[in-house]
C-alpha cells in the first residue's frame, strides 16, 4: 500500500501536470483553439477537477469507503 504522504505528492503532480495544458488553452492564439480544446474539455479538465477534489475531500471518501466495506 502506498504511504499518505505519497499519495498525497503524486495526487499533487498529477493536478499541477494536468493544468498546464489547460494554461496553454487559455493564453493560446484564437486560431488555434479548436485543436485544443477537445482534450482540453475531456481529459485534462475533468483529471484536474477529480484530483483537485480529492486533495480536498479524499479523506471523507477514504473514510466513506472503509464504512461500507466494513
């Protein structure tokens, strides 16, 4: 099983990496955009937004989960 603290970086580098694409969405040229935005809108998007709550909230999941295996 992977320590907390792992987890916790590799939860943190997977937000930071799955951000940067969506930074270059936002500043990129207008002409460019729609090559940018399917992936932009179903991968890199949703992966921030489920990492980002699971920084957030993963604790109450985690504790959610136990219950009911339980």
């Amino acid at each position: 099983m992977i320590s907390s603290a792992t987890q916790r970086t590799i939860v943190r580098w997977i937000h930071i990496i799955f951000s940067i694409p969506i930074l270059g969405y936002i500043y990129s040229p207008f002409e460019k955009l729609p090559g940018y935005a399917t992936p932009t809108r179903y991968v890199f998007l949703p992966t921030m937004i489920l990492s980002g709550l699971w920084m957030w909230k993963g604790h109450v999941v985690r504790r959610l989960l136990s219950k009911r295996s339980a």
